[in-house]
C-alpha cells in the first residue's frame, strides 16, 4: 500500500500558499516516523494533558487553540484547573501562547465570557492569549490543538488534536456518568451529561506540522476583530489585540514510530483572506473524498451531526458503488439544545443525510445512539472516521457543510503500520484497526479479544445484534436483566410538512452555512 494512494498530495490540498506542506523540503503533504495515540474520553485526555503541563520547565513552550474554554474545569478530579494549570506553567517561565474564539454572547448558548476570562487569566501571569475572531461571518474557530515543545528534552514533545475543548462537560469517562462540571444541554440528558469523545496524541515529526498550523495563524497580520465593539473593549480592558513574536521553529522531533500523519484543515473563502490561505483551504474535505473513494470493506464513523446533503452524497456513492462496503453510524440520540425552535434546524440535515444513504445502502447501513447503564443518553461528540482499517481520522471536523468550509478546523489522518493487504477485509493491525476496536468494545460492552471484533463485517453485525437486543429489553419494560452495552438503534426523525418547510431556512443559513468561494459552490466541487 502506498502512502499517497491514500493521503493528498500537495497540489491536491490546494492551498499554495501554505507551508504546511513546504516547511520540510522533502515534497511530501505528510510525515513518517510518528507515533498516534487515541485518547478515547475527555477523562483521559485531561489527565495526560496536566501531566504533560506539569512536567514543562522554564523555556520550554505551550501553545493552543480552543473553541470553548472555561478556567475553572478541572483537569483531573482534584485539579489543577485549567486556568490554574496553564498560569502555572507560565508563572514558571515556559512561554505559553493561545488562540481562543471570541465566540458569541453567552445568552446564546455560547461562551463569550468564559472565553474572554481565561484569556485574562493568562495574560495576567506572562502568557499571552488572544480573542481571535479572524473568521468568515458567522463562523467559528473550531480547531483544539496542543502543541507541547521542550528546549532540553525534545523527546518529550508532543502534540493533541481532537474535538475536546478545554471545558465544562468533557470530563467524562468509560463510566459515562458525565462531568461534575456540567454545562447547559437538552434536559433528556440528565443532570449530569453523559459524553463521549476523543483526542489524538502525536508525537514524532508530525509535532511540527502542528505547530506550524498554530503559528500560521498566529502570525496572521489581519486583526483579530472588525467590529469595532470588540477593538474598543479589548482597547479598554487592555486586552493584547496583537500577538508578541514567537521564538523560530525548532526541528522537528525525530522519528518514534511507524505510523505516517497528514495534517487536513478547514479554512473558509473570506475578504480579506488568510494570508496562509486566501482562497480558504478545504483540504479536510478533499482528504475524505480521497479515502472514501477507496472504501471497500467497512467506513466505520462516529459524529456529532452528519448532516448536509452534499456531505452525505459521498458516503452514498461510496456505497452504491461497492455492494460489499458497510457503513456504521455513532451520533447523539437528540441535540444538545431541546428548544422548539432550536432544535427542528438540528434535525431537517440529518432527516436528508440518513435518506440518501439508506436509499444507496439499504441494510448494509447501521446507524446508532449510545446510552449509559442507567438509560441516559451519551452526547456523541467524537469526530471520527476509520476506512478499511486503513486510514483513520481524529479532529475537530464534523460531517457537514460548516466543518467542510465554514468555520476553521483541523484533522489528524493516519495510516499505521500493519494497515496494507489485509486492510480491505477489515484485518488490519494498525491504529485505525486498534480504534476501531477499541471503541467496539466501549460500545459492546465486551471483553478485549471478543472475535466479533476482527473484522469490519463482524463489527457491522456484532452493533446490529447489540441494538435490537438492547432495543427490545427498553420496548418490554426493561424487563429482566439489562443487555450489555450502549447501542441503540437510530430512530429516524420524523418532521412534519410545516416543520420542515421553516427549519430549512435557518438550517442553512445558521447551522449548516456554505463557505465556499460562488464558482465552487456553483460547481459543487471542493
């Protein structure tokens, strides 16, 4: 198998302006030599992260973006914080540097003042963070990255990239009771949201890709707001507007491992551009187009929305092109907001989606809700994708149509050691083999050699058998002893005539938006 049948060339990913690609002179959109962790649950995530902040001295440099963060999360159940982790190690003389979305009002349901506090927090103490709303107009910068570099000790360096902010609700684990430190969801959640999600650990040359990606936006000379509200509270507040410089680039950390990573981003079409970008970048979904075409054993995908017709199209042709190729589905059961009017735009996308892939894939189509052992909903907000066995994905991206052009995003792709000929019947032995059983057996309930789990089309029927058991014990009473495991069988939304009619308008407008340059858009290409 070689690597570039798989992974996107440079002139594929089609953003010269990077240097991304470029910084390392050999010609390749990719590294080798890395080693990828699957941190499966914010838990665990959390407790390497302070472990790694703890172990950081003076000179050495923490850098980070975050869509959410909340200074008062803990880490791990007795703390640090996050704030207080982060403070720590710049009190201590390591150079710590982040890039947090200004975000929208917190009457909004989202997190302008949490956002705004931590940035303080930092800054008071000798770090710099920065409110960076250098985004297309209703966009976001969705992008958690933590990059971790050290002046004396490069083999500890070491990267994350994933969908886990640094807040409230994402200190969950196997258990999936949720985080202590809960913040506002549907009321079917519970008290205490139960959640699932997933970070990637790097380390290896692939450090230095996404450090790079940190710095190209941190260098971006464009102003961190043009609303004039924001320039003249940051001038106010004495909020930094600029960002300081940062030392050069150190090389990158020596090979470690056997697996290779392309690094695939998101960055909208926008006036002014990105210098780094100024036609956008749409590379994350240029990257799924790539492998989904190869797919011809099992996708296995675990997402937070899967919605947007043009994003389900190519799952769907995927299928109706290979009779033997299976789709398994992980999403959230209902949307995290419960409101009348939030949540028929939340479900009309998915209502389209799981339409065009049942009519190209009929029973070779599984999708599936999780629930703890109490009965409550998990809130799924992975964002994965594993092909074959082969190559595999962990970031920030969903599958829609913000992730794949709208808001700024970043994804980890991986091809592991041992995904080559067995890799089409779903035998790998590489990292999206192991995390794809990995998060099998999470969901199963079942040992760590159960054999239903060595190959895709065992996986396909072990979910399927789960569910229906799983859903007949809830359809009689919850009779008897509970089955083991989490899968529930997806109900499709049903959305009446009326409801669907006014739902599309604010669908594509605010939940789901287009940010394609028009030619794209016209042509339907990426």
């Amino acid at each position: 198998m070689r690597t570039g049948e798989w992974f996107l060339t440079s002139a594929e990913r089609g953003n010269p302006a990077t240097l991304l690609d470029a910084r390392r002179g050999d010609g390749l959109a990719w590294s080798s030599g890395n080693q990828v962790t699957a941190l499966i649950h914010g838990a665990t995530y959390f407790g390497e992260l302070a472990a790694r902040i703890d172990a950081l001295e003076a000179g050495d440099l923490l850098l980070f973006t975050d869509w959410r963060g909340d200074p008062d999360q803990r880490l791990r159940a007795g703390g640090p914080a996050v704030a207080e982790a982060l403070c720590s190690a710049a009190g201590r003389g390591v150079l710590v540097r982040g890039l947090i979305w200004r975000s929208h009002l917190d009457k909004l349901a989202f997190s302008a003042e949490e956002n705004r506090h931590l940035d303080e927090d930092i800054d008071g103490v000798g770090g710099q963070c920065l409110l960076d709303m250098r985004v297309r107009a209703g966009g976001s910068h969705h992008m958690k990255l933590a990059v971790l570099r050290h002046r004396r000790r490069p083999e500890l360096d070491v990267a994350f990239v994933g969908g886990i902010d640094l807040c409230h609700s994402r200190r969950d684990d196997e258990s999936h009771e949720g985080d202590p430190q809960k913040q506002p969801m549907a009321a079917v959640y519970g008290s205490r949201p139960p959640w699932h999600d997933l970070q990637a650990m790097i380390q290896g040359p692939a450090v230095g890709d996404v450090e790079a990606v940190f710095r190209e936006r941190w260098d971006d000379p464009a102003p961190l707001s043009r609303n004039p509200v924001h320039w003249l509270r940051d001038r106010l507040s004495g909020n930094d507007t600029q960002a300081g410089p940062l030392p050069p680039q150190g090389p990158d950390p020596l090979p470690c491992g056997p697996m290779s990573v392309q690094l695939l981003r998101t960055y909208p079409s926008r006036r002014p551009g990105y210098r780094f970008a100024p036609d956008g970048e749409r590379s994350v979904a240029r990257g799924y187009l790539k492998a989904l075409a190869r797919a011809r054993s099992l996708i296995y995908l675990e997402d937070q929305y899967l919605w947007s017709k043009p994003v389900a199209a190519v799952l769907a042709a995927a299928l109706r092109d290979n009779p033997g190729l299976r789709l398994i589905a992980v999403l959230p059961r209902f949307p995290d907001q419960d409101g009348k009017l939030s949540e028929p735009p939340n479900l009309i996308g998915r209502v389209q989606a799981l339409k065009l892939l049942r009519a190209a894939g009929g029973d070779r189509v599984g999708v599936y809700s999780l629930e703890n052992s109490h009965g409550t909903p998990i809130y799924v907000h992975a964002k994965v994708c594993i092909v074959d066995d082969a190559w595999a994905t962990v970031g920030s991206d969903n599958f829609n149509r913000r992730s794949w052009t709208h808001d700024s995003e970043l994804t980890c792709a991986v091809l592991g050691f041992g995904a080559g000929q067995g890799a089409c019947a779903g035998l790998g032995t590489g990292f999206g083999a192991a995390l794809r059983q990995a998060l099998g057996r999470e969901h199963l309930g079942c040992g760590p050699s159960d054999l239903a789990l060595a190959s895709g089309a065992g996986m396909f029927e072990a979910f399927r058998r789960a569910a229906a058991l799983l859903d007949e014990w809830h359809d009689g009473g919850r009779a008897g002893p509970r089955p083991p495991g989490q899968l529930r069988a997806y109900p499709d939304p049903e959305l009446g005539t009326w409801t669907r009619a006014w739902a599309c308008v604010p669908y594509h407008l605010i939940y789901d938006p287009d940010g394609r340059p028009l030619p794209m858009r016209l042509a339907g290409s990426f």
